[in-house]
C-alpha cells in the first residue's frame, strides 16, 4: 500500500478495534488526526499483549515480549523483522492491530515520531512490569503508577502532540489526570469482571468501592481543569467526548446501573458535536 491507502487501512482498523476512539479522532485535522490515530494503534497493539487472555500467553512471556518491544523502540529505525520475531511464538493469538505495529509506525507525521514512539515505549515497559507482578495493586501509589502507565501517560503524550501541531501548552499533572480518570472509570466499571475472569483487583487493599468513585471523580475534576487551557475547537472536541462519556459513565454506575445506554451514548456524542 501507499501511505494514502495505509492510512485509509489505519483508520478501518482503529474503527473495529474502538467506535470509543474512532469517533473523536475524526474530529481533528490532517497531521493530528493521523499522529492521534497511529498512536492509538500502536498503544492498543501493546495493551493487546498485556490484556491477552490465551493460556499461552503467559505473564513471563508478556513482561519478556513487552520489554523487548520496549527496546525495539528505543531505536531510530524500527526493525520490523525482530519485532516479529518476538511475537512470533504467540502469533497465532494477536489482533492484526498488533501484528501491524510496523505500519502504525510508517505513517507517524514528521516531527511526531518521538513523541508517540517513547510513549509507547514507555508504556510498553510499564505494561510489562504490571505483567510480571501479575497486576496486583496493593496500595494506593500502586494504582496511581499502573493508571499512569496505561492511562496517564497517554494524557502526557496528547499534550506535546497539541503543543508539536497548535502550540497548546498544558499542565502535566492535569494531562495526567486527564487519562487517569477515564481508566478509573473503566476499571470500576470492570471491577467485577477483572476479579473474575482474571484474577485481578485494581482496587487497593482497604478501599471499598466508595474510594474508588471517590478517587475517579478527583481525577475526573482534574480532566475538567485541563480542559481549560485547550482553545481550539477541534482538540477541545477530541478531548470533550470520552470526558463526557466517562462523567456519565461514572454517574450511572453511581446509580446503580451497569454502564451507559446505545442511546445514552449516541445522544452524548450529537450534545458534544452541538457545542
């Protein structure tokens, strides 16, 4: 393919892999929107290894595959071939979201390619610790460093994207805040499920759940705050839906219920579009 048609591929992939991500992503312009999706793309090929739930894929072999990919992205030049080779042994058990990171990589704009490729070099490092312990959260300054590896630090890279493209500047604790409080959200609203299927608490040992609203909607406030220092319309766009989706989210589970409606949700992102 030629990058149009890669890109065109791009945004297919990003759209069956997150209707969530793909909505806002449209809503920002030429090199933004594609520095944005390639991100996700790449963040989501690294989280597919880490969530990948095939008896195969170990937490050994995650934290081993994760801190080689870590390392593959340290370099200049991406060798797709060795990046293949680490993932070769669970091939078979990989997304092609993941199996494509050397395309993500190619259509990175110029002059955005060490922004997005350190973060998710980061976040692949982080993700392959969390892997190795087993992601089990004991304390409250564990939360907030497996939340920042996941989350937070996607709320980081954003904002240098908004400053390399519309010379935004924003606060990094409130960037952090930000992508912390959106996976609070998810990760209250996965609780049962993750303790479940996986064997995995994210809630601190003493927390009840009323900590963890309590906690999410702190970091939520903080999402809030960031917003103010953001003044063009279309990143304001991007950054104003899962915001709104996650406060609504948040407030329904409050209420007893499990997540947000189809409808609840359709009729949120024409109120943002309305704005």
């Amino acid at each position: 393919m030629n990058d149009k048609e890669l890109l065109r591929d791009a945004m297919r992939v990003l759209k069956e892999t997150s209707r969530t991500f793909y909505i806002p992503i449209t809503f920002l312009q030429k090199e933004l929107k594609t520095a944005v999706a390639t991100a996700y793309l790449m963040m989501r090929a690294i989280d597919e290894i880490e969530d990948n739930e095939h008896a195969e894929v170990t937490n050994e072999l995650k934290y081993a595959m994760l801190t080689d990919v870590s390392t593959l992205l340290k370099e200049e030049t991406f060798n797709e071939e060795k990046y293949l080779e680490i993932l070769h042994p669970v091939k078979e058990f990989l997304p092609e979201v993941t199996l494509r990171l050397a395309d993500w990589i190619r259509l990175i704009p110029t002059g955005a390619e060490q922004i997005v490729k350190n973060a998710t070099r980061e976040m692949a490092e982080g993700m392959g610790k969390w892997s190795k312990s087993n992601f089990q959260v004991r304390t409250k300054e564990d939360l907030d460093e497996y939340t920042y590896y996941v989350a937070g630090l996607v709320g980081v890279m954003l904002s240098e994207l908004w400053e390399w493209n519309a010379g935004i500047k924003t606060d990094r604790d409130l960037a952090i805040g930000y992508g912390r409080g959106l996976q609070l959200v998810n990760i209250l609203r996965n609780q049962q499920e993750d303790m479940t299927e996986r064997g995995v608490s994210f809630v601190p040992e003493g927390w009840t759940r009323n900590d963890l609203f309590a906690y999410a909607e702190e970091n939520l406030e903080k999402a809030d705050l960031y917003m103010k220092d953001i003044h063009k319309r279309s990143i304001l766009l991007f950054c104003r839906l899962p915001l709104a989706l996650a406060h609504k989210t948040l407030k329904a589970m409050k209420n007893g219920k499990e997540k947000m409606t189809r409808e609840e949700v359709e009729s949120t992102v024409k109120e943002v579009q309305a704005e």
